[in-house]
C-alpha cells in the first residue's frame, strides 16, 4: 500500500467530517466570496465559442497547441523578450505545472546521469521533492523560510545555494511561495541569480501562481532578471491551474532557455521525446481556452481584471483576518501582510492545527500552512475567532 498524499488527504477527512460549518483551508485553490470555484468570464466566453464551432478533436502535436505556447512565451517572458526573439527558448504545452516539472526533471537526469542534484528550498510544496526524486535526482534542500521573523532566510539561503556544486538544479518559486508566502524582492533575485550564474547552477523557476501576488508583468520579475543577467540557460515550468481557474483541465507548460538558437531546437526535440516516451501528447480543452484569451488583447485585458479581482479579495482577506486577530487579542499575526499569493505559513504548530481541527471543524495542514484564498466574508470572524483560542 502506498502512503496517501498528506494534501488530498485532509480533503478526504474534510469530506467526511459531518459537522456543519465545517471549513476547509487546506486546499490549494481559489474560491471565490461565495465559496465557489469561479469560472472565469473570459473562459466561459472562449469555451461558449469553441462549443458552438464544434470542431473535431485530432491529437494535438507532441509539444502541444503552437498558438498556446506562443502566448505563453509572451506571459513568461514578455513582448519585448530578447530570448523569445533570438529564439532561444523552447516551450512545450504540459498536462499542468505538473507534468512541466516531471517532464523537465525526466530530461534533465538524462543529461546529468548518476551525479544529479537538485536543490529546493525548506520547505516547499510536497510534490517537489516526490517528482524529482522518482526521476532518479539526489535531493537536496537550502535554507528558505525563517520561523522567527515569519521570512526569509536570505543569508542562510546564500549560504547553501554558494556551497552547491556547479551544474546543480535550484528550484526557485517564482512568486507566492507554497507552502510559506514568502517571497524574494527584486533586489534578492539579482543577488540569488549572480551567485547562481557564478557558481554555473541551473536555476529552474516554479511559476504556479503569476498574477496571484503583484501582477502578471511584476510577478514575472525572476524570469526578467535571468534574461536581464545574460544567464545561458534556465527552465521555467508555468501552470495556468490557479490565474485561469482551470484547475482541472491540466494547463501547464515547459520552457527551457539554451544558449542560442541551435540548442532551443535541440532542447525541444528532447522536450519531446520526453513528451513522447510519457503522455505521449497533451490534451485540446485547457488549452484552447487559454490561448483563446490571451490570443486576443480584448479578453487578455479582461482576463487581467478578472486575476486583479483574485488577487485583490485575497489582500482584503490577508488584511481583515489580521485585523480580526489583533481585536481578539491574539498574538501579532501581522507578518499574514507580507505573505504573498494564496498561501500563508501562519505559524500554528501542529498541535493548534489538530486544535483547531477537532474542536472547530477548521481544516488547515499540519505544518500550518493555511489558504488565505479560501477565506471570505462569512467565514472570516469563525476562523479569526477559532485561531485566537487556540494560539492564545
Ligand atoms: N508548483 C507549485 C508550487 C504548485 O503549488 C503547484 C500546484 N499546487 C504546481 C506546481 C502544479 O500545478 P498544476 O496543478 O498545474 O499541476
């Protein structure tokens, strides 16, 4: 039997704890002030016109839908990218951010052998370290998150990054860290990505949440700064699931850098083979909704709004639940403030966590991650209120 996954887990327990009123913040989605899923407009627009259309669904290429991979390039790195137009990078639809990071890690083990290591932060999502591990990568990890300060780490994690062996993957989140919130600013990343090009690392960007912190240009900031340095070659694994609400339709994508135009092209003949050897294709739906809206400048900048809204309801959250908590007088919760994206590290030990889950039916991870995404109006003052009497 193999163990069950620690996320998908809790939401099992939550399903079936009868008590009303339950609440659920172990989740990693976003949902809406009336406790939905939201389907976007934009989306339901595109999907409406793709309905009526009915076209037939052949397979799609290996590398996927050519007009989705070429808005995503743009998303990622920009209208004005030197790299996109040298043609240095090569971008291949994936099944999720998911199948990026596993496609990405099958091929990269293919070119490092026996000796390949990848570093993560401490912590980092859970799917992380399974992914690449099954890929046959030495896992290593570097200092990130700083319990005392609810922050970074910074110097501890220059530290570990400076003592890392050159050829080295570096995961790095690109923005709203998972599981802590806790994010590098601009002046950071130029820090982090000097050393990583000095000590000729592979820095491999996560990038599951653009739009979700700042906004899509600003949330980008690392992949600009690695174009910026001059860096030869980097990967980016990009999900749609959470800035399209498509969480479902598995909409993702690879793009790894080369030096130049040549080793782009031999990069996606090996994306492929990936592909080929996993999935085989990827599917037509998610994408075909994506690149329908950001294909046009109309839904792409309604698109925009409709992740402003997202992002700006999980601000107010982030803000009211602080707020909330200082009333009760619980402990200074205040560092939720600084957190970006959906997820907070709130500090709670597992015991609160377990507190709070028995005697309040409010469900949150062990390691205290919470989702501030899954927190609206009617919910706020339970949570608040059930916080403060287990931290208190
Ligand atoms: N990376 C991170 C950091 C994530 O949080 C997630 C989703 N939880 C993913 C990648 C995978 O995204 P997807 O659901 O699109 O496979």
């Amino acid at each position: 039997m193999a163990p069950g996954d620690p996320i998908l887990g809790l939401t099992e327990t939550y399903l079936a704890d009868p008590r009303p009123g339950k609440i659920n913040l172990g989740v990693g989605i976003y949902i809406d002030e009336q406790g939905r899923i939201p389907l976007l407009p934009t989306v339901h627009e595109v999907e409406q016109a793709l309905v009526a259309a009915g076209k037939p669904r052949g397979y799609l290429p290996i590398d996927g839908l050519a007009a989705y991979n070429r808005v995503t390039q743009q998303l990622l790195f920009g209208t004005e990218s030197s790299l996109l137009a040298a043609g240095r990078v090569a971008t291949a639809q994936t099944i999720g951010g998911s199948a990026a990071l596993r496609v990405a890690a099958d091929l990269l083990k293919q070119v490092a052998g026996a000796g390949a290591k990848i570093a993560i932060s401490n912590p980092s999502w859970g799917n992380h370290h399974v992914v690449f591990r099954t890929a046959g990568f030495e896992l290593l990890d570097y200092r990130y998150y700083d319990a005392a300060s609810h922050g970074l780490d910074f110097a501890g994690m220059l530290e570990d990054l400076g003592k890392l062996e050159p050829g080295t993957v570096v995961l790095l989140h690109a923005c709203c860290h998972n599981p802590t919130g806790v994010d590098l600013d601009a002046a950071q990343w130029q820090q982090v990505i000097a050393l990583l090009q000095e000590r000729k690392l592979l820095p491999f960007i996560d990038m599951a949440y653009q739009g979700f912190d700042k906004g899509t240009e600003q949330d980008a900031t690392a992949v600009r700064l690695l174009e910026a340095s001059g860096i030869e070659a980097f990967v980016v694994a990009n999900s749609y699931s959470k800035s399209f609400s498509l969480y479902g339709e598995r909409v993702g994508a690879l793009s790894m850098v080369g030096a130049d135009r040549d080793e782009a092209a031999r990069l996606l003949s090996k994306i492929k083979q990936t592909i080929r050897a996993n999935y085989s294709s990827p599917s037509t739906h998610g994408a075909s909704l994506v690149a329908g809206v950001l294909g046009s400048t109309e839904l792409r900048a309604r698109w925009e709004q409709e992740l402003g809204e997202m992002r700006s309801r999980i601000h107010a959250m982030r803000a009211g639940f602080v707020d909330k908590l200082a009333v009760l007088g619980a402990p200074d919760f205040s560092f939720i403030n600084k957190q970006a994206g959906m997820f907070s590290y709130s500090g709670l030990s597992k015991a609160q966590v377990h507190r709070l889950r028995d005697e309040y039916a409010i469900y949150a991870l062990d390691s205290g991650r919470i989702c501030v995404a899954a927190l609206n109006r009617s919910n706020l003052d339970t949570v608040a209120a059930a916080v403060a009497a287990v931290s208190g």
